[in-house]
C-alpha cells in the first residue's frame, strides 16, 4: 500500500434489527498509479484489503460488519490544507 493514502470513513450506520453495522469508507490516494496499486489485479488487492479489515472490525466490533470500500484520487491530499480537513486529517 503506497505511504501516500488515508482512510476516511465515510458513513457508519448500524441496523439492530438485521444486526449488522454498514461501514463505507474511502482509500484517499495521490495518483492514479497508486489507485491501480491498492485496487490491484482484477481488484485482488482491495478485495484482500477489505476482507482482512472486515475481520477485524467485525472481531473488535463483535458483530456482522458490511464494509464497502472505494479507491479515490484527491491529488496533493497531503500537503493542501482544505483537503487534508475535509479528510478530518487535522484539527480545525
């Protein structure tokens, strides 16, 4: 996974009644490049990525977890003030 890339989780919603928390959460990277990086071969690496934190959070959680992942470029992320606060990266 390129150093250059952030996760920022986007909507969090759990639904008691099927018992099972929703997460969407999005991969913040840099370049194109580094989007084919984390989404991988045919997605082999984003499906390892979300498989693994699923498993996790699902263990931490102790509950059914739906996590749905997307890879997005926001170039410069890092070094833009604006974007590293609509990324909740720092304090207002």
């Amino acid at each position: 996974i390129p150093h250059a890339s952030a996760v920022v989780i986007e909507s969090f919603r759990e639904d008691s009644e099927i018992a099972v928390t929703e997460i969407h959460a999005a991969v913040y990277v840099e370049k194109p490049s580094q989007k084919g990086i984390i989404i991988g071969r045919d997605g082999c690496s984003l499906k390892r990525i979300g498989s693994a934190a699923r498993r996790e959070i699902q263990s931490y959680l102790n509950c059914t977890i739906d996590l749905r992942l997307w890879v997005r470029v926001e170039k410069n992320w890092r070094n833009q003030m604006n974007s590293l606060k609509n990324l909740c990266l720092q304090e207002e």
